[in-house]
C-alpha cells in the first residue's frame, strides 16, 4: 500500500506513518519542514495555507497513492484544495474529524446520524474548532464521495500526545506527595489511543469503507480512578490520590477539562464527550488497549523526551496550578 500521509510528524499523524511503517507501507510525508519527519519516509514539504503555490510538490511528478490521511484542525479550505488535487491521483480519502461535528449537546449514546453542527463549508477559512471540522468533512466528501472516510475521535491520548492532557497527570503523579483527584474514581471515560486510532485508519481503508464513524473506545472503557491508578504505577511514586467533589473543585474555581484533564463533572459536557456512540466503529473493527498500556507507554515516551512533552502552540496549556491545588489540599 502506498500511503500519502498529510502531516505525519507530530501525535496522530505520526502514529499513522508509523504504523504504516511498521506494516511495510510505502509512505510520503507532506509537511511544512517545522520538524523532522520519521526515517524511511519519502518527505514532501510545502504549506497547505498558501493553496495552490503550497501544494506544488504534490502536484509534481504525477505521483499516485493508495490513501491519502489528513488530521487537519484549521480552516477547511486547506482540506478542500488538497483532496482536490488528489481526488484523481488517490484511491481514498480519510479525514480525522472529530465528535465536536455534532450539534451541541450531543445526547449520551448518539451515533453518527446524529444532528451536525450548522453553517460549515468546505470553503471556510479560520472558523471555530467544530465548524473546522465539519468544513473538512465536506471538502473530503466533495472531492473523494464514496471513497471518503470520516474518522470521528473523541479524546485522544497516548505517546506523542501534544496537547499536553495525558502528560500532564503524569508529571504531576511521578512528584508525589497529595493529588487532587477529581471527582469520583468510578467516573468512566471515553477516549482512544492514538495508536488504535491509526491501526483502525489503515485497516479501514485497505478495505475501502467510506462514511462517517464515531473512533472512540466504549464508554466506561476505563474509569478517571483506573486512569490515574496506572498513572501512579507506571512513575512508581509514593502519591496519594485525595479525591475531592466537584462542588468543592468549582466553588475554589478549579475547572473541569482544562486544570483537571480529561476530567468532566456529570452533565451535557460528560455526556457530550465520554458518553458518546461507538458501535458502528468497532463492528468495523476498532479494538482500544488497555489503560495501562496506553499509561505506561507515554510515561516511557515522556522520560524519553526528559520529560517536557511538546506542545502545539495553537492550544493552551492545561493542568492544575500549583498555588490551586495547595488551596484545595488544604480544604
């Protein structure tokens, strides 16, 4: 199989040239030089945000691919000019979307009929994250039709990861002493490691299904308490998990999802983003690894790095500050 993979350099996209990697791929990396692409890779660069002058070097050579891979998050436009270019050159297409697509708030189990954001276009320049990605649903759709993927992720974690949610708890684990610990440890949560999320793209296109799938493990696949349990095995550190209610964490003004990652208190923001549909994925055969293993390999990957995980400049840091937490250790 030959693989054209949009990015490639950084957490999902990575995963996907990897993995391809790892199956024999051919693979050609298209990106704009900000960091090294992997070894065995073919590396194309260009800037896709310039249209058609930045995507000259696919447009050289008449190169042909078996799947093209994009997990582009700004303005859909981008998307729309390259499935264009390549809808000739390029047997499918699949688009990492997201679950924000769905209007807001998405009811606990809805599927991928569900109803969608409103006012996307695949001619869209920078638009709110939801609108984005539906923008690139369209222009994906546009350009490939049936031999158009819609991989709808969820919460994405695991190595590489450079949003900073998973790295977070584990640098804040492996220093010990008390945590706070959000909520109550039988909280389930929804999510998808990286690395399944690419097997799964692969495995899906190889065999050419097309439309939209909500890629996320099923609800309850791990808890916040098996979560942060496995964070404190793989750091092996001496920390105690206080766990504190959510009333007391929002009345001292710690938030949900961003000081306290991955974390979301019961409501139509839980039930939006860790309470979603997945069966139609995994009848198509997504399978998600344990926690633990998904844990202890970014803990691997992060004292690889030093311990600083990258981080994209387009998001804002999460976790916890330090003077907050003492407050709330103190309550």
């Amino acid at each position: 199989m030959r693989l054209l993979m949009l990015g490639g350099t950084e957490f999902v996209g990575r995963a996907v040239t990897d993995t391809a990697l790892e199956r024999g791929w051919e693979v050609t990396v298209f990106h704009r030089g900000r960091h090294a692409p992997p070894p065995g890779v073919t590396a194309l660069t260009g800037d896709r945000t310039t249209g058609a002058p930045g995507l000259a070097a696919l447009a050289e050579g008449g190169r042909e691919w078996d799947l093209v891979v994009d997990t582009w998050s700004g303005a859909p436009a981008a998307v729309r000019d390259a499935a264009r270019l390549l809808s000739g050159r390029a047997g499918h297409f699949s688009y990492v979307s997201s679950r924000s697509v769905y209007a807001y708030p998405a009811a606990a189990g809805l599927d991928e009929g569900g109803p969608l954001v409103a006012g996307a276009s695949p001619d869209d320049g920078d638009v709110p994250y939801d609108r984005a990605k539906r923008g690139g649903e369209l222009a994906a759709l546009d350009a490939f039709g049936d031999r158009a993927l819609l991989a709808r992720a969820g919460l994405i974690i695991g190595p590489g990861e450079n949003i900073g949610r998973l790295p977070w708890w584990l640098n804040r684990i492996a220093r010990g002493g008390p945590v706070i610990a959000p909520g109550a440890p039988g909280t389930e949560l929804q999510y998808i490691d990286a690395r399944d999320l690419a097997g799964w793209l692969l495995d899906a296109a190889a065999r050419a299904l097309h439309g939209a799938y909500n890629t996320v493990s099923r609800p309850g696949h791990a808890t916040m308490g098996e979560l942060l349990a496995a964070c404190v095995a793989a750091t092996g550190s001496d920390a105690e998990l206080r766990w504190t209610d959510a009333d007391i964490l929002r009345a001292a003004g710690a938030e949900p999802w961003s000081d306290l990652p991955i974390w979301l208190p019961p409501g139509e923001l839980y039930d939006t983003l860790h309470r979603g549909g997945h069966t139609k994925a995994h009848a198509a055969g997504l399978r998600c690894r344990p926690v633990g293993e998904t844990v202890a390999d970014t803990w691997s990957w992060l004292r690889a790095l030093g311990g600083t995980a990258p981080r994209r400049p387009d998001r804002p840091a999460v976790g916890l500050a330090p003077e907050l937490e003492a407050k709330l250790l103190a309550l």
